[in-house]
C-alpha cells in the first residue's frame, strides 16, 4: 500500500470534513466545494482536527479528538477519538467511513489530535494526546499519552492490527531527564527512529499548588520487540513552555523543525531548528530560524511546515485581532550566511 500526503491543512477544527476540489471550470469561473463527508457528531467522530494521509488507491486516512464508542473526559465531549478511513463511492455522492480503531480511553490511549504518518511497508502511525498506563493526574491529563501503529491485513476484508509502540510516562523528573506527556505529531527519520513533540513533561517543578512543565522533543528508537524515549530537547527558555505544536519536519541533513506559537525573542513564537549531535554522546543544537515580531510577519504560528525543492520553508500565523497581528502565510528562505530571510506576507481574511 502507497501512500501519498494530503495538502488538506492541519489544526482546523470543524464538525465536518470538507475537502475542496480546486478544479477550475470554465462555465462556473472559480473553484468549486465538493463536500466528501460529513461527520455527524456520534460513533462515527467528532473533531477532526488534523491533516489526512492519501494512499494510492485514492482512500483518504485521519483521525477524530472525540467521537467513537468510548468513555472519556474530553471537554465538551465525553468520548476518546478513532481513527478512520474515506473511500469514494464508484458511483459517486459522499465517501463511505471506515473505523479503523475505536479508542476506549485505557491503555490502547484517548484524544488523537496529530496527522498519522506512513512507512514503506503502508503501516500507519500516530499519537494520541492522552491515554495509555502512564499516570498524569498531577498535571490534568488522563493518560500520558501514547504512540501507536495501525498494520492493515493482508486478508480482504480483515481488519486492522492495533498496537502501542509506546505509552508515555510523564515522569516529574525536575532535572531534563523525565519522560514527556501529551505528544504531538510525529515523523519517520532515516535511521527508523520517530521523532516528536510533546506539549508537557520533560523538565517538571512540583508544589502544593500545581506542577509546571517544559514539554520536549523526544526521539523514540526501537530496541529488540519494544521502543524506548530519549529527551533530546527541552526547548526552554527559548519558548514557552506547552507552546510546541505540530508534526516536526525533516530536512535533507536530518534536522528537525517546528514552530512554537508562544515564546521567543519577541514573544510570538517562531520557527526553530533541531541539529542532531556530531557523536553520540553529545546533545542536540536548538537554533531559532526566525523569531515572529507580531507585526506584519504574523505571530503565533499554526502547526505545520512545508519545505519546497529549493530548501524554503513555508508556514501559517493565527495571528491576533487584539493587538491587530495579522493572520497569513510566510516564506522562511535559507540565505548563503546560515541565516534566513522571511518572504510576507499572503494576508489571510478572517471569517
């Protein structure tokens, strides 16, 4: 099974599922919408907040926060979120839904909010943001979280093969050292690590009142039937701690990229790039590609980077109507003295 990555853009909530066919035809003199699903609000998903994945069959693969046959505490909700299947009907009209996994809110994790990611062999990957036999009361989630593989059946019909690569722990380590909690999304390096982001854990302070976390990135690397973390960043001071959102990216070196939407030298987050160490024992290198100014370049970036064949980058702001921060889209490009130059801005029309 080939798969192929969706250009449908991550981090929109919507109750439902609208794909838009820009195909331009000459009497109509625009785009038009073509309505693939719509989800309705039970067992079948709510809240599907990030990007698809496309196979070469023409299915489209995602997933639902909410929704499904489980019983969990997802404000407003009271579900755990699945994973689903789209397929087109070979006599057109909407596409039919397929369950892949029903999470249940136990150690199989809850509330997936991240893109699922592929391999060669057509196995799906993903994250859940709570869940799993990680205990992380202390710092209000229900589960840690947890990493996980969908492998499909090589009998029609057949049903997917569910598995916990990993459950996150959370541990209060207070010294850099501890497991993380809550991952992002992930992605599928050269030497067949996965490599995250995680909203909380790593680096905790614990009181009477409350415990505070920096969040991490985090490599998982598989040893013998099992895969075990490594912290190899905390990120912090440079961002706010929680602010880490989305799936990294990879380039042709093995750096990782990201955005975080808070923090940074100006306070509106930015774009940072992680280098791997030269040996083994050293550390990973946190540089910030570009700190947002909130001024015409946007501030607080969605999740989500894009590398073109020339090496640019390209992103999106939320921005802030408050203090008149724009929403858009930026160019980040690579200049010949290690540094980078912002292109700016696509304005975006709020709705």
């Amino acid at each position: 099974m080939r798969f192929r990555r969706s250009s449908a853009r991550t981090g929109q909530s919507y109750l439902f599922l609208a794909i838009l066919s820009l195909t331009l035809r000459a009497f109509a003199g625009g785009p038009v919408e073509q309505v693939l699903y719509r989800f309705q609000g039970g067992t079948d998903g709510i809240q599907p907040l990030a990007g698809l994945l496309a196979d070469g069959r023409g299915n489209l693969y995602g997933t639902t926060y909410a929704g499904g046959t489980g019983s969990c505490y997802s404000y407003p909700f009271q579900t755990c979120g699945l994973v689903f299947q789209l397929s087109p009907r070979a006599s057109g009209g909407p596409w039919v839904e397929t369950i892949i996994h029903d999470f249940q809110g136990g150690t199989d994790g809850s509330n997936p909010q991240a893109p699922l990611i592929t391999d060669a062999a057509g196995n799906l990957y993903g994250t859940t943001s709570q869940g799993g036999s990680g205990d992380c009361g202390a710092i209000g989630l229900t589960g840690c979280g947890t990493v996980f593989e969908l492998s499909p059946s090589t009998e029609t019909g057949a049903a997917w093969s569910y598995q916990v690569l990993y459950s996150f722990q959370g541990v209060l380590g207070g010294n850099g050292t501890g497991d993380t909690a809550s991952p992002n999304g992930i992605v599928l390096g050269r030497d067949g690590s996965l490599y995250g982001f995680a909203d909380t854990g790593g680096s905790c302070v614990a009181t009477d009142e409350y415990t505070d976390c920096t969040g991490a990135a985090f490599r998982l690397q598989k040893s013998g039937n099992s895969w075990k973390e490594e912290v190899i960043s905390l990120l912090w001071p440079y961002f706010f701690p929680g602010s880490l959102s989305g799936s990294p990216v990879l380039d042709r070196n093995g750096n990782l990229y990201g955005t975080a939407w808070g923090g940074g030298k100006y306070g509106w987050g930015g774009v940072f790039r992680l280098e791997p160490p030269k040996v083994r024992s050293s550390v990973w290198t946190v540089t910030t590609v570009y700190d947002l100014h909130g001024k015409m370049d946007g501030g607080s970036p969605t999740p989500g980077l894009v590398f073109d064949d020339e090496g640019n980058l390209y992103g999106a702001c939320f921005g802030d109507s408050v203090f008149s921060v724009p929403n858009n889209v930026f160019q980040l490009r690579p200049t010949s003295g290690g540094t980078w130059a912002t292109g700016c801005c696509a304005r975006r029309s709020r709705r």
